[in-house]
C-alpha cells in the first residue's frame, strides 16, 4: 500500500541500476534537432540482463524484509525527447516525450512493478535531480539550463508530454493474479525533485520558482490518487519554512558523521516534531573531503547506517532509506562483488561476473534462514537485519 504516516518504512536506494545513471531505463537523454550539441545516444544497456538483475535484487531485499525501493526516472532528464525548440522557446517541440523503453507494451517501469508486486515491495519513484545541478557532479553543459527551462517556462510541456505518459503507464498496469488491482498498490510514492534545494542554492532557479512548479506537478499526481513529495539535502532549508508544505509528507537525506553529532545537517538527528510526517530517504556516512575520497569504510558505513536508522525510529520519523543498492560506482555501495573487490570506487560497469552469479544466488535456498546472497553483503545488512520496528509501525 502507499505511505502511511503511522508506520516506519526501512528501505534501499537502487537510484539507477548499477552504473547507467541517466540511461537504466530509458535513453540517455537526445535532442532530435541537437539544439544543444548532445548527441544521438546508445540505447539503454541490453547486457544488464534487466528482468533477471530486478528479480534477483528484489528477491534479495523481501529476504531483508526490505518494503520500499528508490528508484529514479528522469535523471539527467532520461528517456526525454524533444525536437525544433532552443532554450529560449516557450514549449519544446512537436516531437517532446518519453522514449519507448518508458511506455511502450513492455517498459522498463513494468518490469519493475512487476517485480515489486511479486516481492511485496513498493516503488517511491525519483524524477528529477536536483543534486545534479551541483558543480562537483559534473553536469553536462546544457542540463543547467534545461532544467531551468522545464521548471520555469516549459511546466505543461512537462506535464502533458513527460509526467501524463508516466502516470498512465503505471495506471493501465494490472496484477496478472488479481487483474482489478493495479501496481499502483505498489507505488509507495512520487519524490518529484531529488535535493531541490540545490535547484534554488545553487542558482539555477529561484526557490519560489520550484515551490510552484513542485506545486503543479504534486497537484497532477494527486489527481490520479497517488503521493508525492520532494526531497532536501539541507535540514535549513527544510527547518521552518512552509512553502512545501502541500506535499504529502517531507524527505530529508541525512549522511552521518559520528565526529560531528552537534552538526545540523551531518550530525545526530532532531526529532521531528513537524506535523506532518518525515522520511530519511537517503542514509550514509558522511565521508571527509581529504582523507576518505574515493574509498569505502564497511565499518563507518555499517555503524552510520544503524545510527540513522535508530535515530529516526526513536525521534518521529516515517521511515530510512540507505544509500546505495549497488555493487560498483559509489562510496556508499551495499553491495559487494563476490571477488576481486577493493575498498576503491569502481566507476566502470558491473562486470558480467557479478550479474551472472547473483542472479544464479537468487535460485538459492533460504530454508532453514539461509541466506544465498552472503558473499553479496556488506557489513550494513548486519544491522539491517538486527533493526526492530516495533509491531505497531511494521508496513
């Protein structure tokens, strides 16, 4: 069922499968006239083995008792077309919309509701990412302005051509076992915008400018019965203002840093005492700048974990999400490959090696507790596996 503000949610973020940010589900995105000089991209990887890779990690987190995925759609404004427009232009084109691997007969978004239906997992869909903006991201050159673009000038283009074939997607799904029910069921939530705050810190847009927009889009998902949000990274962003407060609940993204328990955005968790309810939708270590760039701590990242996590069950939180389901690419990864893995980050693609062995690991046994997927854990499943909610807020 979709979020409940009664219970505490204890989930995982896949964010984008693997190593394809910006193409796991759709194409990267193109600009049929190249506009603004991106070229014609590849499809999205066809070696992921995308329907297999899904069930194995799904089956993997319902063994956890994992109840709620992250799973971004629209980073770096994936699957999206558009031709005839510049930046300047007050729509985007005939040709503006998402890619067949989005809505066509068998999208990848199915394959995933699918999946969750099967596993009794729900989806809290990401679309657009704020965070990217950030010079330290690397944005490609014209994704800043774009972004401004969609958020300012072009909001019934994103709502006609980009959200409206989304949700119909996910609507016109129906459970093979029980046709009247649809993966909706399944759809915990809409996060509309990951960190936008960093939209507004950043420059790109004004924080009025992405309250209104957030606004519409919220208003649009509300209307085909389905929750939404938007997250932040700042807690003083979120801390005292109101201008978001239409949303259906808030999500802060708390990376902890045991020697800075007094820091507001890095140290220990404020009880929440807003009344509405909160989520931690992202949970980490927060690695120093210097000393700790580019390698993985299990230890700091398995003790960082379980503090959040007990944290926001003790101090009025809905929820904790971990950062990330992922075997390479990320410091915060909580998955590892079965050989020849290293405490450095490996930005290039999962090799085959790992795909093929957790995929024949979901085939295992867990009778009797056994869990087939050992070799795959980090140290933060320890704690994951050992974290009590209480009877009256399990989902």
């Amino acid at each position: 069922m979709p979020f409940d503000p009664t219970k505490f949610y204890l989930g995982v973020n896949i964010a984008w499968l693997n190593h394809a940010y910006g193409h796991d589900l759709g194409h990267a995105f193109h600009d049929l006239a190249n506009t603004f000089g991106f070229p014609w991209p590849a499809d999205p990887p066809q070696d992921l083995k995308f329907e297999e890779i899904v069930g194995a990690y799904f089956n993997h987190l319902e063994l956890r008792k994992i109840k709620v995925v992250r799973w971004w759609l629209l980073e770096w404004l994936e699957g999206m077309t558009f031709s005839g427009t510049s930046s300047m232009s007050p729509n985007l084109g005939d040709h503006f919309g998402l890619d067949r691997y989005l809505t066509s007969v068998e999208p990848r978004v199915k394959i995933i509701m699918r999946a969750a239906h099967q596993h009794g997992i729900q989806i809290y869909w990401c679309l657009l990412d704020a965070a990217a903006l950030l010079k330290t991201n690397s944005p490609p050159a014209w994704y800043i302005p774009l972004f401004r673009f969609l958020v300012s000038s072009a909001r019934a283009n994103f709502k006609a051509d980009i959200l409206t074939p989304f949700l119909d997607t996910l609507l016109s799904m129906n459970t093979s076992v029980h046709p009247s029910v649809p993966y909706t069921q399944n759809v915990f939530a809409i996060d509309i915008a990951n960190e936008a705050d960093w939209s507004w810190l950043n420059g790109t847009v004004s924080r009025n400018d992405m309250a209104s927009f957030v606004s519409e889009v919220h208003q649009q998902i509300a209307l085909r019965g389905l929750k939404s949000t938007v997250s932040f990274a700042n807690y003083s962003q979120l801390e005292g203002h109101n201008d978001f407060n239409f949303v259906d609940f808030y999500d802060y993204h708390r990376y902890y840093d045991p020697d800075r328990p007094n820091s507001k955005d890095h140290g220990d968790l404020p009880v929440w005492v807003n009344g509405k309810a909160c989520i931690i939708g992202e949970v980490g270590h927060q690695y120093g700048k210097k000393k700790d760039k580019g390698k993985l701590d299990e230890v700091k990242q398995a003790s960082s974990c379980r503090t959040v996590m007990q944290q926001a069950l003790g101090r009025n939180y809905a929820g904790a999400l971990l950062w990330r389901y992922a075997p390479v690419g990320d410091v915060h990864r909580l998955l590892r490959r079965a050989s020849g893995d290293t405490a450095q980050v490996v930005n290039s693609p999962a090799p085959s090696t790992f795909l093929n062995g957790f995929i024949l690991a979901s085939g295992g046994s867990t009778a009797g507790g056994l869990n087939p997927y050992q070799a795959y854990e980090r140290q933060v499943w320890d704690g994951v596996k050992n974290f009590v909610i209480p009877p009256g807020r399990i989902p």
